[in-house]
C-alpha cells in the first residue's frame, strides 16, 4: 500500500478500497475531513501541497494519483 493510501486508510478506516473512486459527499466525508486529510498527507510526503494541487482532487483515489510517491522522486 503507498503511503498516502496508508494515511487514507487510517484516517476513514470505515471506508472500503471500491469507496475511494466516488465523490467526497458520497462517502461522507466533508471539508473538514479534508483538511485534516491535506496536513496527514503533508506530514507523511514531507511537502506542503499547494492550493492550486489539491483542488485537483476530486476523490480519495485521485488523491492517492496526485501525491503518491513516484519511484526515483525525491
């Protein structure tokens, strides 16, 4: 598992893998969530995400697209 997955994970543990490509209502999670979400990520990738980025998200799965580690990054 990657680690912005890993910190989805324990941060909405009730969600299942399949919730993670439907929309932010749907699954019930709300600004607030992502807030918190966006500073447990910052934390674990160790770089501030910018505005401009993270409005790019969409779901938890585009998340995990936008800010997974990519080999050789650094």
């Amino acid at each position: 598992m990657s680690r912005t997955a890993e910190v989805i994970a324990k941060k909405f543990p009730r969600l299942a893998a399949q919730d993670y490509a439907r929309d932010f209502p749907d699954i019930g999670v709300d600004s607030f969530d992502l807030v918190e979400l966006r500073v447990l990520i910052e934390q674990r990738i160790g770089r501030r995400i910018s505005d401009a980025e993270w409005m790019k998200a969409t779901s938890l799965a585009s998340i995990v697209e936008l800010f997974d580690e990519k080999p050789g990054a650094q």
